[in-house]
C-alpha cells in the first residue's frame, strides 16, 4: 500500500511537470512564430496604430494614477522609517531610485497586464469560439500578421513609454509629498534627486517595460488564441492571461535586476 501511494504521488508530479513543460514549449513556438512574422510582410498599419491607441493611451490613466500615488505613499513610508535613524535626506534618492529602477516597470506592467491582457484574451477568444479566425484563413489573411504582431509589436514599444510618464508623475508624487506634506526644502529636495539619478537607472527601467509589454500581449494573444469553446473557455484564457502574465511579469523582473544590478 505504502509503495502504491508514493507510486501515484510521483506519477502526479510527472503529469504536473509534462504538463508544465509542454505548456512552456508551445509559449515558446507561439512567441518565436510571433516574432518572425512582425519582420514579414505584409504589415497591417491601421490595425497597428489603433492598438497603440487602446494599448497605450487609453492605460495611460491607469498607470499615472498609480505611480502618482505609488511615489506619495513611498515618500510618506521613507520618512516614517528614516526619521528613526535621522537619515531624512535619504527620501529623495529612495523615492527616485524606485520609481525608475523597479516601481513604475512593475506597477504599469501589472496594471496593463489586468487591462490590456485580459481584453486581448477575450477578444481573441471570442474570435475563436465564434469562428471568426476560421473565417481569416478561409480569406487567405494570416492571423498571426492580422492579430498577434500589431499587438505584440504596441505593448512592447508602448509600454516604455506608459512607464517613463509614471516616472516623472511618480517622482512628483513624491516630490509633492515631500515638500508640502513633510516640509522638505524645495532645492535641496531637486538638487539631491538630479545627483542621484543616472541614466542607467531610466534605461533599465525603460528595457524591463519593453519586456513586460511583450509578455502582456504575448500571453493576452496566446491563451486567447488556444481559448477553449464556449463562454467558459473565454473566461478561463481571459484569467490564464492575466494570471501568466503577471507571474512572468515578476520572474523576469527579478532576472533583469540581476543582469543590470548584479
């Protein structure tokens, strides 16, 4: 009896990790056939450009929000923590460095990720349920160049700039904060920021957007396009995106701090 439970125990780790492994390979194939398409054409601008338009601009609210009041709270929790060792100077740099560095990328992504991802999934999903992918390869049109690269291409060359918005709106926040909250004298609170800030502290967080924004729409794309049938299948992509996104948001997070900051 003992040696037929560990039997079983190891044999649903197997089907867990094949079922992993499996899921990981075909992302892989989906990503690659993705990327080679968006240097082929034909190229489908109108589309391209409405989706820097919904993947863009209609998030920007979103994300400034949160970076505004991502960079008030930071500055507020800096000086409550910092004021026990009187080292109050140290805001400034703390507000900017995690702006730039690591709030603002992960924060827009995660934000996309729940705006743009989850529409993605189920427009696309609903595409597919109601056979309306069918009927592109029925007209000869591609659906990987009609569907997948203008989205792709806008969340990757879009978020960036989501993201350098939320740094300026983030370190105002902070700045706002700082100097009419908690009584921070306006020039040295500039001065010691502009010391601190370098542009590799910008550019990393520019480069871990551009990945986020590929992430979001390659998953949004991928688990809509394999949506089950029905209205449960467009639900269950429609959470796996948001979902798989968000996990990878954080897991490639971690890898980029590691090859810039290491």
């Amino acid at each position: 009896m003992p040696i037929a439970f560990v039997l079983n125990f190891l044999e649903s780790i197997g089907h867990s990790l094949y079922g992993l492994f499996a899921s990981i390979g075909r992302i892989f194939i989906f990503a690659l056939k993705a990327v080679s398409h968006i240097l082929m054409p034909p190229f489908f601008a109108r589309i391209t450009l409405k989706q820097f338009m919904d993947i863009g601009f209609y998030s920007l609210p979103v994300v400034g929000m949160t970076a505004l009041f991502t960079g008030m709270v930071l500055a507020l929790q800096s000086y409550t923590g910092f004021t026990r060792f009187n080292a109050e100077n140290a805001i400034a740099s703390v507000v900017v460095l995690s702006i730039t560095r690591e709030l603002a990328p992960v924060l827009a992504g995660l934000m996309v990720a729940g705006r743009v991802g989850a529409a993605i999934a189920a427009e696309i999903g609903t595409m597919r349920v109601t056979e309306q992918i069918d009927a592109l390869v029925t007209l000869s049109v591609n659906p990987f160049k009609y569907l997948i690269v203008p989205r792709i291409v806008a969340g990757t060359l879009m978020l960036p700039v989501l993201v350098l918005i939320g740094d300026i709106i983030g370190i105002m926040g902070g700045y706002l904060v700082s100097v009419h909250a908690l009584d921070f004298s306006v020039g040295s609170y500039l001065k010691q920021t502009y010391e601190v800030l370098e542009s590799a502290d910008v550019i990393s967080g520019l480069v871990k957007a551009a990945v986020f924004g590929f992430i979001v729409t390659l998953m949004g794309c991928y688990h809509g396009f394999n949506s089950g049938r029905g209205a449960q299948g467009v639900g269950a992509a429609t959470t796996n995106a948001v979902v798989s996104a968000s996990i990878l948001i954080l897991i490639f997070n971690y890898v980029l701090t590691q090859v810039f900051f290491s």
